[in-house]
C-alpha cells in the first residue's frame, strides 16, 4: 500500500502542468469544425498536455510518426512518451465555433499563449476581441496570430452575394453618374437662363411708346414719355436694341 502511494505521488510530480513550447495551431474550415495541432518536446516519460474543446479523431504521434499510447483525464491529456523526442497531437473538433445569422464566431477561452488560427475559404473578419499580434494573407485562407484567450466574428461572402455586391457598385455608379448628369443640364439652363435678357424687364408699354414716336426719337423725349432715369432709359433700350427689337 505504502508503495503504490509513492509510486502515485511520483508520477504526479514527474508530470508537467504546462508544456512549454506547444503552441496550438487552429485551423477553422468554412463548415465550422476546427482541426487543432500542436508539437511539443518531450521532457517526462509521461507527459499531461490540453486539450481545446471536445475531441473527435484523436491522433498523438512521435517525431517518426509512430502512434503514442495516451489517456483522457479530466479534458487533459495524458501521454506515454517514452523513448520519445517529441509529441504531436492532432484532433477535430466543432466546439470552439457557433454561428448566429451569417456570422461565424471563434471562441478560444483557454490561457495557451499565442495561438495561429488559420482560417480556410478567405472568410472576412469582422469582429476581434483584441489586436492581433500577426496577420498573414495566402491563397484562399487568412492566418492570424491571437494571444490567448480571445474571440473572433467572420464571415464567408458566396459567389452569388459577391455578384450581388457588384451589380449593386454598378447601380451606384450610375445612379451617380446620372445625378451628375442633370446636375450638370441643371445648371447649364440655369446659366443660360440668367444670361438671358428677360423680356418681361421692358414694359409693354415702352415697345408702344417707341413704336408710336418712330425713328430719330431723342432719348430726352423718351424719357420725358417714360418717365424714368436716364441711366434706366440707357440701360432699357441697350437691351431692347440688343434683342433686336429696336
């Protein structure tokens, strides 16, 4: 009995809390699971490493890629690494996503340091519970670098919507246009208008008045007749002789 006491307080003391150097790599595809990876070094014969989220086709390798015995206890691991170098676990899971509308959200809620979170079909980010500490682009998918723990919101824009956005830029467009069109017809009548001489600015009676007097009239006469300033009688039959009436 005495034995099997101590044997139990030594494998608790030879297995590490935390393993240094296992870095979680989540890769979040556009159906929501999530397949989680990391490496780590092997300093115990028996190693304790996390596990994130609820597992499903769980694989713990050695540096060659030889199956390591292993046990789940309490949501940790709990690996058998003798004669290993190294410990390489992956697993699938659908626990760290939910979705509510069009938006998806990540939710990493463990304390792991630095975790990379690639996320596959080039979704859109639109949510971040903090500043990454990294973010790399490549072909069909983005790669952040998140401090632990942390959230994201994403979304993944179809074809069809891509499409819909497009005709909706060009309707824009030339709704613009347009506006700028009359716009512009708008203020080319508008300055036609004010150049020119509105006839309504000479009475009727003037046109009479000149009409009855005829030619040679002097403009002292017609004043007198009109009974109006010099400057404004100028001024009228400037106009009038511009317009062509007189």
């Amino acid at each position: 009995m005495y034995l099997m006491k101590a044997s139990l307080i030594l494998v608790l003391l030879i297995v590490p809390l935390m393993t240094a150097g296992a870095q979680p790599i989540v890769t979040v595809h556009p159906d929501g699971w999530c397949t989680i990876s990391y490496l780590t070094t092997v300093n115990e014969t028996i190693m304790e490493l996390p596990i994130y989220g609820d597992p499903n086709l769980l694989i713990v390798t050695d540096e060659d890629g030889l199956p390591l015995n292993f046990t789940l206890e309490d949501g940790r691991l709990v690996v058998d690494a003798v004669a290993s170098g190294q410990i390489n676990v992956t697993y699938e899971t659908q626990s760290l996503t939910s979705k509510e509308g069009a938006v998806w959200t990540l939710n990493f809620s463990w304390n792991a340091g630095f975790v990379v979170v690639r996320l596959e079909g080039g979704p859109n980010i639109v949510g971040l519970s903090s500043i990454p500490e990294e973010i790399r682009e490549g072909d069909n998918y983005l790669e952040i670098v998140m401090r632990s723990p942390f959230y994201l919101d994403y979304v993944y824009v179809t074809p069809a919507q891509s499409s819909r956005v497009a005709t909706d830029s060009i309707l824009i467009i030339a709704a613009v246009a347009i506006t700028l069109i009359l716009a512009t017809l708008l203020l080319i009548k508008v300055k036609k208008k004010r150049e020119e001489i509105p006839l309504h600015e000479f009475d009727s009676t003037d046109l009479r008045i000149l009409s009855s007097i005829g030619e040679g009239v002097l403009l002292s006469d017609l004043r007198e007749r009109l009974s109006i300033p010099k400057t404004t009688l100028w001024r009228r039959t400037k106009r009038l002789e511009e317009k062509g009436l007189v």
